[in-house]
C-alpha cells in the first residue's frame, strides 16, 4: 500500500550503516560488491534500500550452499573441507572472490552459524565478516551475536556493514 495515508515501511535491518557505507564509497570514487552466505542476500538489500545505491554497489552473490563458495567465489575446497564455512579464511577468500569476480574496489563477505544448530562446530551466532580493498587489503572481523535465528542475521548484516563503512574510511582517510 501506497500513498498518503499509507503505513510507512519498516527500514531494514542495516539500512542506516548502508547508506554511510555508501557515502564513503563513493566519496572515494570506489564500487563494491557482496558474497552473502547465512544473511541470504540481506546485506544486498540494505545496500539496494539506499537511494543512489547504484553509483556504487556491482552486485552480489549468495553462496549459501558451501559447494557455492567455491564454484562462484574461488573459496579454496581444501579450505573448506579442512576447516569449514565458518571461518575467518573462507570470509577473506569470499570477500576476495566477490572484488574480483564482481570487478569491484571492495569486497564484503559474511559466514556464519544463524542457528538454531551449530554449524561446523561453532555455535548459532558465530559469524565471519571480512572487507578486502584495493591493494590486498583485507580486514575479517569475527562477531559472537545473540537471539534467534532472524536476530543472528540481521546482526551480521548490521555489523557487517559498520565495518565495511569503518574499513573504507580508514583505508581513504573519508
């Protein structure tokens, strides 16, 4: 329902860390793009909530399935099958397979347990998100969220996009 009157639209989980992550981005002139596991595409649609979104986000890939990651992303398989999807290298070769297969500046990637079984011995709310940057640069950062399912995902989506916002400052200086 539109119009006036209507019922305004909850914003989305992130929505807010998305539009500074944007600003900054394109303040530095620089694209980004996503590889999603256990937020299945939340994160893209925070940023694509953004008006202007498209000045700066390529795109994104939703790897849900771990044989995803590495067919889409370039995940190593030895990775993946030595220490699973829950881990801080498979967030830094997801990231990276998201810049380069994407032709992006950045690259943002998430994955994680969301619950509400353990996932590869970790616990729900254990999750991996890693931004890599022009010049090799990769930050992972390694997030112990609380809740239910939803709750899980859409904190990583959160968290995930105040560290892409806070990499992209500290890498441009803006």
């Amino acid at each position: 329902m539109s119009g006036p009157g209507a019922a305004p639209h909850p914003a989305l989980p992130g929505s807010e860390p998305a539009a500074a992550a944007l600003r900054a981005l394109e303040a530095a002139g620089a694209t980004l793009a996503t590889a999603e596991s256990l937020t299945g595409g939340l994160i893209g649609a925070a940023l694509t909530s953004v008006p202007g979104a498209s000045a700066v986000y390529r795109g994104g890939v939703v790897a849900y399935a771990t044989d995803l990651k590495c067919s889409m992303l370039g995940v190593p398989p030895d990775l993946l099958r030595d220490r699973g999807a829950v881990d801080p290298g498979v967030a830094r070769a997801m990231a990276e397979g998201a810049r380069a297969r994407l032709s992006a500046d950045y690259g943002l990637a998430v994955t994680g347990a969301a619950g509400p079984d353990p996932q590869d011995g970790h616990p729900p709310g254990s999750v991996y998100a890693a931004v890599c940057g022009p010049g090799g640069h990769c930050r992972v950062s390694e997030f112990s969220l609380t809740g239910d399912r939803a709750a899980v995902r859409n904190g990583t989506t959160e968290q995930a996009l105040l560290l892409l916002g806070a990499e992209v400052a500290a890498i441009t200086g803006r």
